[in-house]
C-alpha cells in the first residue's frame, strides 16, 4: 500500500514539473474611457513563440474599438485585430498601451490577474491605481470586480503619442 501511495505521490509530482511552469488567468481590459462595453479585449497566455511586440494603441478616430499591432503588423480579427477579441501573449512579450488621439485610458478588470501575468509600469507621468470608485456603473461592475489601471486621459493637442502603460509577460 506504501509503495502504490508513493509511486502515486512521485507520478503526481512529475506531471506537475513537466506542466507550465505557470498558468495565469486571462486578463480582461478596457478604455476607462469607452469601456466596458466597447474597447474591450482579453489577454491570454499561451505555451509557445517567440516574444513580440504588442502595441495597444487609442486613436481619436474611434471610440469603439482598440487598433492593435503585433511586430509591427495589424492584429488579425481573432487575435486583437477587432473589439472583444483575445490576444494570444508569449512570455517576454513587450505590450504597450499607447493613447495618440481623443480621451482614452486602461482599466483591468481584475488587479491580481494583470499583475499575476505582467510586470506593469505606468508611463512617465502617470499613475496606474484603484479605479473601482471612479468606473461605478453596473456595466463597470459586471466588467470586473477590483478595476485598475489609468484613468481617462486627454491626447496631446496637435499629436504625439503617450504611454499610458507598459508590461512584459511574465
């Protein structure tokens, strides 16, 4: 009996040294501005690749939706390239949430999952921080129940780009 527990024991611990290292839960994000219902995706891990660029950009032609480039390609529809889409992540992956026209900022659905999948850092000026007493309405609340990130931003007048936030998967 010994011996069978242990084999068992030792069978369990092996599959779970040759799993994923880590499974992290997927990410759910939106415009603090536009969202929850539109400018919305979902970041979600997967196995394998190569790390790439991801940029997350808010343009003041729309409201409605974010426009995502990986390694410097428009995202297809299905992966980023239209609203509601999720977006397969790597680990090394650079993301960047730009904001280059109109009002827009990021709100995480759910502190721990953003910060259990990315290393986040907000850009020079800014602040990433609880945004659950600013984003109260009952589509805000089914969206997510801790809300984090930054909140609506103005574009900066005649162009330019601003980094809302930065993260690399972890």
């Amino acid at each position: 009996m010994k011996r069978g527990l242990l084999a068992l024991l030792a069978g369990f611990f092996f599959l779970a040294l040759s799993g994923p290292a880590f499974a992290a839960d997927d990410v759910k994000f939106a415009c603090s501005h536009h969202g929850p219902d539109l400018m919305r995706l979902t970041l979600k891990l997967e196995d394998k690749g190569d790390p790439q660029v991801i940029v997350i950009e808010g343009k003041g032609t729309s409201g409605t939706q974010w426009f995502v480039t990986i390694n410097n390609k428009p995202a297809e529809s299905g992966n980023g390239g239209a609203d509601g889409d999720t977006i397969k992540v790597r680990k090394g992956d650079t993301i960047i949430w730009v904001l280059t026209g109109a009002n827009h900022g990021v709100a995480f659905a759910k502190k721990s999952a953003a910060e259990a999948m990315l290393d986040l850092k907000a850009g020079a000026t800014l602040k990433l921080e609880d945004l659950s007493t600013d984003l109260t309405s009952c589509p805000w609340k089914n969206f997510g129940d801790a809300l984090w990130g930054i909140k609506k931003m103005d574009a900066v007048k005649g162009g330019g780009t601003i980094i809302m936030v930065t993260g690399t998967v972890k």
